[in-house]
C-alpha cells in the first residue's frame, strides 16, 4: 500500500498525474496541497478539486498552500497549458472545496503524524515545501521519500534556455529543498526524462482516446494546448507528461532504468535563474540528490492506460 501526499500546481500533465494517483489499486491519496505555478492558486486548487471529483476520489482533503514564490513575483505557464491550465476545454466547476487548513500547515501536521508512511510527490514550484522546510529542517527525513518533478539535469530548459519551469519559478524554494535534500531522502525527475520517456506520441494518444472511458478522453481534451504548444513551438512529436512520470516513479520505482547521485546546485541569479548546477567531479561536497535521468517507456504508457481504462465513479 502506497500512501501519497501530493503537491501541485494543478494544470493539465498535473491533473492526469492525479489521475493516475487516485486509479491505481494499492494506492491510498491522504492528502492534496496546491501551489501557484501553472496557473495562480484558486484556479490550481480549482483544477484539483475538479479532478479529484472525475477521478471518484472526492473525499480526498485539498489544502491550498502559498500563492506566489518566497521572493519571487508569481509567473504562470499559461500560455503552455491554457488560461485555466486546462486547455479552456469547457469543465464544470468543482462541487467541493479546500479545507481551511493552510497547506504549509499540513505538510508539516502529516509529516509529524505518518511521515514515516507518507511518500511525498511535488509537482509544481517548491514554495510549500520550502516554507515547511523553514519551519522543520528534518522534514525531508520524516516522510518516507519525496519524489519532485524538478529541473533539468542536462540543462536545457523548457522556460529559460537552461531551467525547468517549477525550478525556475521559485528558484530559492528550490535551492532551499536542495540544500536539505539527501539522496536517500530527495528523488528528482526532470524534464530531460519527460522529454524523452513520456512523449505522448500522435499513436499513444490514439491509444488512449480509443480507450474511450471518461477519464481517457478527460485526460486527453485537457493535454490539447500543451499539444499545441510542444508540436508548433517546441517541435516535438507529441506532448510530453512530466508529472505523470514522476508520479509513475513514486508508484513504481522499479521503471526506473537510470538514476544518478549528484551534489546539485540551484542557480539563483541573473540568466542562469533556475539552472540546475550538476556537480558530477566526485570530489565536491557529498551528493544531495538522485536524478532519474531514464524510465522504462512502455511501463509507463501500461500504467497510465490502465489508470484510464476504469469508468469514473
Ligand atoms: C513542469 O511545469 C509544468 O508545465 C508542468 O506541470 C510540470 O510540473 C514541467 O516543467
Ligand atoms: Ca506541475
């Protein structure tokens, strides 16, 4: 049984890592935190609230958490992912709504409380996760692991020519998770391994719309201006998944098929704001981080069609 805490920035790849959370067997959501980053924070807790409902998992809590980066003014992706992160398909709004309690306020509570059973999932700017961390400094080592959809280990970048929009955003928070992070605590996936392991290939996305369930076809209406965007502006073959992958790690380790430990750096200043400093000498300080640089491609199509494959409750 895997227990998840999940953070996010809920827009379009966010919502079918939700997806694919809440319809694997074995897997439990204990809690959701959302983040700004994709889209400002009521529409991200909004997009989650609504996802949680498609996916019959209504009764998992949400916690909204920081609205804006902890120094940083708030900057969106919605020119990737659409005004409301979600491609502007036309979506009901959600019937229930976030608890009171602060996200930040959660994190720590949870981790207090089942840490110890908790694997924590970060899929957007780490603000929340940053701000909990200033306020315990052993967080990261009471949850049984974190997973982080961060950064980009070969520096190029998807925002910047060299940063990974969640990274970027806040880069302090980031730098602040970083410099508490061990690699037997921190995981990292990056956008170089959803670049090249999750592509949602014209092929894989008839695969999933042929499955025809409501939650395929969610999946796939609310991925069409990330569609756009990767195809005409990017050149890429399709759309790539980032968080579903890292999602897919967290759930299955196993698709793994390279990883590396690493002392990383996040940049904070001028043109190299949210470059990823990879350290791999050997005689710098000890590693921080793992990055996953790999995953086993037709594991995790298996995985998100399956998720997809069963109606909504
Ligand atoms: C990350 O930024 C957002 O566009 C996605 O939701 C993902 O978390 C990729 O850089
Ligand atoms: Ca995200």
């Amino acid at each position: 049984m895997t227990r998840l805490v999940v953070d996010t920035d809920t827009a379009s790849d966010d919502a079918v890592a939700l997806l694919l959370a809440a319809r694997t067997p074995g897997v439990t959501i204990e809690a959701i935190t959302t983040v700004a980053g994709n889209v400002p924070l009521p529409q991200a807790t909004r997009n989650a609230l609504l996802t949680l409902e498609i996916a019959g998992a209504a009764e998992v809590p949400v916690h909204a958490g920081c609205e804006r980066p902890l120094l940083r003014s708030p900057q969106t992706a919605q020119h990737v992912h659409g005004d409301d992160g979600m491609s502007d398909a036309p979506l009901p709004e959600p019937t229930g709504a976030a608890r009171s309690e602060h996200a930040v306020d959660a994190l720590l509570r949870l981790a207090c409380d089942h840490g110890a059973d908790l694997t924590l999932v970060t899929l957007g700017p780490l603000t929340n996760l940053a701000a909990a961390l200033l306020r315990d400094r052993n967080l990261l080592g009471r949850f049984r692991h974190t997973y982080c959809m961060a950064g980009a280990a070969d520096a190029r970048g998807n925002i910047t020519a060299t940063a990974e929009f969640n990274v970027w955003a806040d880069p302090e928070a980031a730098a602040i998770v970083c410099d508490a992070a061990t690699p037997d605590t921190v995981t990292w996936i990056g956008w170089d391994a959803s670049r090249r392991d999750a592509v949602m290939t014209p092929e894989r996305q008839r695969r999933l719309r042929a499955l025809g369930t409501p939650l395929a076809l969610f999946a796939d209406r609310i991925n069409r201006a990330v569609d756009t965007f990767a195809t005409t502006v990017t050149g890429l073959d399709g759309y790539d998944l980032p968080d579903p992958l890292a999602m897919a790690v967290a759930l299955e380790p196993g698709l793994i098929q390279q990883a590396e430990e690493a002392r990383v750096h996040v940049a904070t200043g001028g043109e190299a704001r949210g470059q990823l400093l990879v350290d791999r000498r050997g005689t710098a300080a000890p590693p921080n981080l793992r990055l996953v640089r790999r995953v086993d491609t037709e594991g995790f199509q298996r995985m998100l069609l399956n998720a997809c494959r069963g109606e909504a409750a």
